[in-house]
C-alpha cells in the first residue's frame, strides 16, 4: 500500500492524485470535536470554511459550530471543544461547523475519491477500514494557519505505525518517514512530548489544557466520518 503525508493543507496540490483516499486530521481540535459530535448522536456535520456562510446556516436555523484562534464565535452554538457537544443537544441534529484549521483543510481535499476523518481518537476502527483499501492513502495534517505543528504530524506517523502492523506500506516518503519517526520518539508519553509545542501552549493560554490529553487519547470512539456526495460528513 502507498501511503503519503502531507504536512499542510498548503501542500496538497503537491501530493493531489486522482483516485486518492484522503485522512484529514486536526488533532488540536477539529477532527477530534467531529468524531466526540457524532459519538454523541449527531446527525451529520456541515463543514464550511467561512465565518460568512456559517452565520448564513445559523440564520436557517441550524446548530452551529464557529471557532477561530482557538475561541468560539460569538454567534455560534458550540465553540471547538470535543466536551461540548452532548448527546443532549446533538443527538440527530445537523451541525454546521468551522474552525481555524481543520474545516480548510477538508475543503482543500475536496474532489478526491474518499475523505474521511482521523483523530487520535477513532484510530483503530479509521486503520481497520483503511487497510482494506488498494487505493494511495494521503493523510493531510491541518497544521496552523497553513504551516505544520507537531500534533498532527504525530497523528499521521501513529497512523502509518498501525498501517504497517496490517499491511505492507511503502515506505518512500520523506514526509512519512519524518512522521513515523517523531511518532516512534513520542509514542511513550505523547502529552509530555507536545507540551512544549505552539498549539498545546495556545490551548494553555485560553484554558483548554485539559483537552489535550483527551485528544491525545487512543480509541475511545468507534466512529469513523467520511464526506459525502452532498458536501455533509456522515458517520460509518
């Protein structure tokens, strides 16, 4: 199997190929508050990459997701915090959601054959349905503002290890091998290890701390999301 790594979503017209499967991940905390949303009953998730049109949904009626640098909107339902969206006000609801980094990076993957959703949190069911797949995998780290950070690198080179446990992998990528092996340095305490990155200490300094380690967290959902033909995230 051909897997890639793409650090940014500012690469991807780089790596873009026809016919390729596509991981977005948004550890810190996109990918991660998609999968807890749905985890929790939701219906489907909308994802928008514009305060614009998300406020146009909120206007429709629709729950609303709405972060930026870290902060929920003021307009919006529901910040970007995987603790926020309970089963009692998601359950079955149509959520549009928007955020910083991660919602960009789905938009830029857009046309590709499969999208789905990673996070640390739905690992194994995300491994165990992709290593069914012949097609070339590519794992999109949402990053910060278009430029890398250490969460989601991570995400992919923890991503690439499982892969390799039930596959063989090819392993002739520069940006693959860089993951898979920051992974291998971090992999016995990843929380310690990303305490010293930018967006652990951006969390830090608006009170979110105490979502990393949860976002850290392998397994505890079953969910995988995937996007469909009619621009929603559904659930597997």
């Amino acid at each position: 199997m051909k897997i890639d790594v793409c650090t940014s979503p500012a690469l991807y017209s780089f790596y873009k190929k026809e016919g390729d499967i596509v991981i977005v991940v948004d550890i810190f905390r996109a990918t991660t508050t998609i999968c807890a949303a749905f985890t929790n009953g939701a219906g489907s998730i909308i994802p928008v990459a514009n305060i614009e049109e998300a406020k146009r949904y909120k206007s429709k009626g629709y729950l609303v997701g709405a972060e930026r640098n870290t902060q929920k909107c003021d307009f919006a339902d529901f910040g970007n915090s995987p603790f926020e969206y309970k089963a009692s006000i998601v359950d079955g609801k149509d959520i549009v959601f928007t955020t910083t980094n991660g919602t960009h990076a789905i938009e830029s993957a857009q046309g590709c054959k499969e999208l789905y959703i990673g996070a640390f949190s739905n690992m194994h069911n995300l491994v165990e349905k992709c290593a069914k797949k012949t097609e070339r995998i590519v794992v999109i780290c949402s990053g910060w503002n278009n430029r890398i950070n250490l969460e989601d690198t991570l995400f992919a080179g923890a991503f690439v290890e499982e892969m390799k446990l039930r596959t063989m992998v090819e392993a002739d990528s520069d940006a693959l091998l860089i993951a898979l092996n920051l992974w291998i340095s971090a992999k016995e305490n990843p929380l310690q290890f990303v305490k010293v990155s930018e967006h652990y200490r951006r969390l830090q300094l608006h009170g979110f701390e105490d979502e990393a380690e949860y976002c850290l967290t392998q397994n505890t959902t079953t969910v995988v999301p995937y996007y469909d033909i009619k621009n929603k995230l559904l659930r597997v």
